[in-house]
C-alpha cells in the first residue's frame, strides 16, 4: 500500500491553486494513504482564515488526509532531524512526525512538501521526496 505524509505546503500549494496545483493535486491522488500530524490542520486552518476563506472551506482538502496523533512526545525523532539540518519548528515537527510513522523505514512513506530545506532534509533522512 502506497503512504504519503503531506506537509502543509504541499496541501495549501493545492488548495490556494498555486502554478503547480494540478500536478501536486494528481501527485496526491496516487498515494492510497495520505496522513499527517494534527500541525496541518490548525496550518490550513490558520491561513485559509489569514486568506479570507470560510474555515469550513479547508473541509474538503482535509477530508482525504488521516490525522495521525503520537502517543509521546517526538522529541527523539526531533534530534535526529535536527542532526540532518536545521529547519523552522512546524517544518521540524512535520518531519519528526513523519520518522514517527515510518519508524525504521523511511524510504516506504513518501514525504510531500513544496518547501526546498524540509525535501532536503527530508532526502537525507532517507524519504523518497518526489
């Protein structure tokens, strides 16, 4: 079964119909399952609110993407993030969360992001980062 972890910047490239947004909406299609941290809704949330759109009209793009909720802190997986490269505390978090689910197998969970330092680190870590 195909997985995918979706950062934020990869969700609301979509949803604000960024240049690129048919591509990565078709890109996103192909994974059977789509999770992320519980960070990508209040991030969507956040800016379709900063952009002027109804909260309720995030509804749709977060519908397709399960939430995944740790049971303890990611601090670990924090370090070793923070071993490959220095990133923004969401982007950190995202990552954290992404090592979370694949455990030991990073290179199974696909990690979708528009953002340039959160794909390097994120290849570095061993993630298929198409």
């Amino acid at each position: 079964m195909s997985a995918a972890y979706v950062d934020t910047s990869f969700l609301l490239a979509i949803v604000f119909d960024e240049p690129k947004a048919r591509a990565l909406s078709k890109r996103l299609r192909d994974y059977e399952r789509r999770l992320a941290g519980d960070l990508l809704r209040a991030e969507a949330l956040s800016a379709a609110k900063r952009e002027g759109l109804p909260v309720d009209a995030i509804g749709p793009a977060l519908a397709g993407i399960s939430v995944v909720l740790p049971v303890r802190s990611l601090e670990p997986e924090m370090g070793v993030v923070l071993e490959r490269g220095h990133l923004r505390g969401a982007d950190l978090w995202h990552l954290a969360c992404a090592l979370y689910l694949a455990a030991e197998n990073a290179g199974e969970l696909t990690f979708l992001s528009c953002d340039g330092a959160q794909r390097r680190v994120a290849r570095l870590l061993g993630f298929t980062t198409p």
